[in-house]
C-alpha cells in the first residue's frame, strides 16, 4: 500500500506530492525529492534544490524528522503524510566578508579586493575591485558589483549571479567617476568554501576581471565594514 506525502512550506504552500511506498523511510522520502521533478516548473524545482542543498529540516508538527523514521509512523490526516520543509538558518546571513590581495606580475603593481555581504532567503551583494600601475606607465582600475544566489551546503558553498549587475573603469590615480557605470549581463560564480572561525575561500574572482585573479587564493575574513 502506498502512502500520499505532502511535502509543505511553513507557510502552507505545497512543494511536491508523491506516492511512496509503505516501508518507505524519510531518508528515501529526502532522495526523491533530490529528484527532478517534470511536474513543477523551473522555478519551483529550483527553489526546492536550493532548499534541500542547504540542509532544510523535514518535521512533522514542532517534531524534526531524523531520516531513519519511517513514514508510516508519521502522523496522516485524511490519508495523507503532510511534511514541512524548514530552512536551517543560514550562519552567514547578515554578515559581510572582505579580503585582498596584491596583483604579483613582472613590472606591475597593484592590488585586487573583493567583498561579499550575505542576507536571507538566500542572497547576498558582491563587490569586486582592482586597480594596477606599471612600469610602462600603465594606470588602469576596475570594479564590479551585483547580486547573487547562494547555495549552501556545509562546507560547500557557491554564489551565482542572479539579474543585471554593473561595472566600471577608472585609474588608480584618478578614481572612478559616479556616471562610467555600465551593465554587466555575464553570469558570474563563484565557488568553495566557508570555514568557521576563519572565512571564506572561494575562485571564480578572475572571470570577473583578469587582474581579479591574487583573489582566487585569498581568504575572505569577517567585516565589520560593508563599505
């Protein structure tokens, strides 16, 4: 006999409905939803791959579901498993980290610095930024912002553009000016790593900007400063 599971948000919105079968676990239950799904949408699917890569809990009422717990044993109303899907809270929102690193090339000195601020439901700002001179009299600076999606998946972590961000040249002697901002469309990532007690290392930095690239080896640290 197979049993009709509902999978919710807090909020009440239906996720995915499956047919499982009788001796089916909640880790079997957690697997299947990994699955695609051909009956939602882009939008839907990705939200809910979002969800389960970033831990989200499976409870039953104010109960936490451990993977072992057979679905049988959970409690049914009108022949039907209803599940909630909660988003483990994220330990970065509402912080900001920042690093740099100096540009190491014959003949050119300078520096890049990139710096992320994160919130909830799962976004954050980057910001992105170097500047060089050289001994040929080169005198050249860029920088880049937009916001991101992120997914996260302890240790893992990978930020992924989301929309229009922006971008704009300068010097390093004379700076930037408010009006050479212009449209960057690139779908931009960054991937790595977030470790407690020490931050975040992450590549993706160059692809932005060539003279991004000391940033794919530098450690972001925690800011107090979202400037």
């Amino acid at each position: 006999m197979a049993l009709t599971v509902e999978v919710r948000m807090l909020s009440g919105a239906l996720l995915r409905k499956l047919e499982m079968d009788a001796g089916a676990a909640v880790g079997d239950l957690r697997v299947a939803l990994e699955e695609p799904d051909s009956g939602l949408n882009v939008e839907q699917q990705e939200l809910l791959q979002s969800l389960m890569a970033g831990g989200a809990k499976l409870m039953s009422g104010t109960t936490t579901l451990e993977d072992t717990t057979q679905l049988r044993d959970v409690p049914e109303e009108s022949g039907v498993v209803t599940i909630n899907l909660v988003l483990c809270p994220s330990p970065l929102v509402g912080r900001t980290f920042a690093g740099s690193a100096p540009i190491k090339a014959s003949g050119v000195y300078g520096s890049a610095s990139g710096r992320i601020s994160f919130h909830e439901e799962n976004t954050c700002d980057v910001h992105w930024k170097n500047g060089y001179t050289s001994a040929g009299h080169a005198d050249s600076a860029s920088e880049g912002e937009f916001e991101a999606e992120v997914v996260l998946q302890l240790p893992k972590i990978s930020i992924r553009s989301k929309g229009k961000g922006r971008r704009r040249h300068g010097s390093c002697y004379g700076g930037f000016t408010e009006d050479s901002w212009s449209p960057d469309s690139t779908a931009h990532q960054l991937e790595g790593e977030y470790v407690p007690e020490k931050g975040l290392k992450l590549t993706g930095w160059q692809k932005m900007a060539y003279y991004n690239y000391p940033m794919d080896d530098a450690l972001l640290t925690e800011s107090t400063s979202t400037k």
